[in-house]
C-alpha cells in the first residue's frame, strides 16, 4: 500500500490547477509511494477535464467527486477515499517546491519518534514569487507577530516547534487518528474546518509540529479588497469555533471586536475627550509597517503594509460580531460516522 496520498480540493479551479499538478509531479518524493488525489467539489469550469486529461500520463493521479458543496464535506471525501497511512492536504492554488512532501514526511517520522501521540507535521505558506507588490507587502506583513497575531500562516521560524494548529493548504496527518477523532465537522462549510479539527485533535492530547523550511507557495488574495473579505470570513468562522467549544476561546480573539465596537461610538461621545483614544489604533500599526519594511528590506511597501496591519483587526472583528448571531448549520457536531471514513481502506 503507498505511504501517502496528497489531497487536493478543487472548486472552478481550471487557472490554477495546471500549475499545482505540475508542482506535484515534480516531487523528490519516490513516486510509487504516494497518490494526488484531487476532490472536485461540484466544478462547473474545466478543472475535471484537466485533472483527467493528466491522469493518461500520470500514474498516481486520481479524482473523485464530492458534488454535495462544502470544504469540510470534501475533506471527510478525501480521508474516506485514500487508501494510505499518511495524508497531506494543500489546495489548488498552491505551487509545493520539489522536496515539499520528502520533508514533511521526514518531519513526521523524526517526531512521531520523540512524540507517541503525534498526529500532524505541517509548514508555512508564502505569496508566490513574482513582482506583485500586493503580495509582496502580505508576505512581510504575515511575518511577524503584528500580521499573523499569533497564527503559524506566513511565518517563516527557523527552528521546528509544536503548535495548536497549522492550516490545511500544507499539513500532513496521521490518517487514522483523524478518523478516529470523528473527521472534519461538516457543519463547517466554507471556513475554519481546520482549526476547529485541530482543536478537538489536541484537546485530546495530540500534538502538530511546525517544520521549519516546509514552506510552500499561496496565490494568496491578489487584491486589498478581497483579502480583507477573506480575513472577516475567517473571524466569522472564529466565532463559530467557539460557540461549539468554549474552551477555544483565548483573550487574543477579544481584541478584534473590542477594537470595532470602540471605533464605533467615537463618533458618538466626540464631546469627551476619552472616547479619542481609538483613534490611536490608527497611528500604532505605522511604525510597526516601517520596522517590519525596513527589516525585509522592502520600505517602498510600507503604505500596503501599514493598510494591511490596520485593516486586518478590523475585518476580523467584523466577522467576529457578526458570527454571534449568524445561524450556522448546527451547535451540534456534525461529523462523519468512523465506518463512512473507512469505507477507503
């Protein structure tokens, strides 16, 4: 049986996935040990037709269809179809550099030896090399603590070390103790399936490790626009991990909400000088943007960075409120019964 399967979901991914294939094809990683396996999760552009025009040159190419719409749905697809002891998770708009998935599976059997109960090894993500300067100014600010607020997502540590959680676009699980611990919760649909699994995974003692140099490159949201959606989509997606496990809370993830709700009545009280002290979360991100430059070596993307750094806790704060009173599929959860997640073996 091969050691490992390399899942990939796919919604109209018919830019991206030509060059996510070819990333994978290209992997140090003997062949014969491990499948692509790509999850179409209801495509109506040309991504099948692609993936199937690949498979005729390449052997340990698969696809299956997950036609029911949701992220978390077409993961409990991917554990239910591979048929190996390991499985990584990276997405379509991905490029892995060629030793990717050797170091992740080396990284796995180096810690599950100091760490019985491990379950993931997993590494960064960084914009894809080009001359964005969007994307660049992303990739400085996810770099530091200011722009990630405590998230492995865009750090680049030097050293491996445990975490709570590494997000789904590079990790690579113990398979059966993901199906042991129930899969991914179907209930979340569209954001924050994979913390929500790694809470639940390391509440019961498990461990994930971050690999240092395990990166692989993101096409990442090209716009500011657009990124600020994706991260209020995320503190929405926050909210919903929380009301289904309390003790996911930390104080970081009040922050947010509280910097909103005081920017909100400023203008309300402006007759009293305290309600001006909001006002002052615009001018900290400003030198924190030119130190981070200045250390990167990029200080012509300071104004993208110090935009980036002042709008992200914004966004998410949004999404945080707002997800206190959106109704979510269900407070209870919703996951796959273990004998579905074994019909693959």
């Amino acid at each position: 049986m091969k050691r490992v399967t390399v899942a990939v979901l796919a919604y109209n991914e018919e830019r991206n996935i030509p060059d996510l294939l070819a990333s994978l094809e290209r992997q140090t990683y003997p062949r014969d040990q491990f499948d692509i396996l790509i999850v179409d999760n209801g495509s109506s552009d040309r991504t099948r037709d692609i993936v199937r025009l690949r498979q005729m040159r390449v052997k340990n190419l698969r696809l299956t269809i997950e036609p029911r719409p949701g992220i978390a749905i077409s993961r409990n697809r991917a554990l239910r179809t591979a048929q190996t002891e390991l499985i990584a998770f990276t997405d379509a708009d991905v490029i892995c550099p060629p030793h990717w998935l050797q170091k992740l599976v080396d990284g796995f059997d180096r810690w599950a030896a100091r760490l019985p109960n491990l379950v993931a090894v997993g590494g960064g993500n960084v914009p894809i090399t080009g001359d964005d300067p969007f994307l660049a100014a992303v990739g400085v600010t996810l770099n530091s603590f200011w722009g990630s607020h405590g998230s492995v997502q865009g750090m680049r540590f030097a050293h491996d070390h445990e975490v709570p959680h590494i997000p789904t676009l590079n990790i690579l699980y113990d398979r059966k103790k993901v199906i042991d611990a129930g899969g991914f919760d179907n209930a979340f649909r569209f954001v924050c399936e994979d913390p929500e699994l790694n809470h639940r995974l390391t509440q019961a003692g498990a461990h994930i490790v971050f690999l240092a140099g395990a990166d692989v490159e993101h096409q990442m949201r090209p716009d500011f626009h657009s990124w600020l959606r994706n991260v209020y989509l995320y503190g929405r997606g926050r909210t919903q991990i929380i009301k289904k496990h309390l003790n996911h809370f930390r104080l970081k993830f009040a922050i947010p909400p509280l910097i909103v709700a005081a920017l909100a009545v400023t203008p309300v009280g402006l007759w009293h000088p305290l309600f001006l002290l909001p006002l002052l979360y615009f001018v900290v991100p400003l030198p924190i943007a030119l130190w981070l430059c200045r250390k990167a070596g990029r200080t012509d993307l300071w104004k993208t960075v110090y935009a980036i750094l002042a709008g992200n806790p914004i966004a998410y704060g949004v999404g945080m409120i707002h997800g206190l009173w959106h109704r979510y599929p269900t407070a209870i959860q919703r996951l796959v019964p273990r004998e579905e997640l074994r019909d693959g073996e």
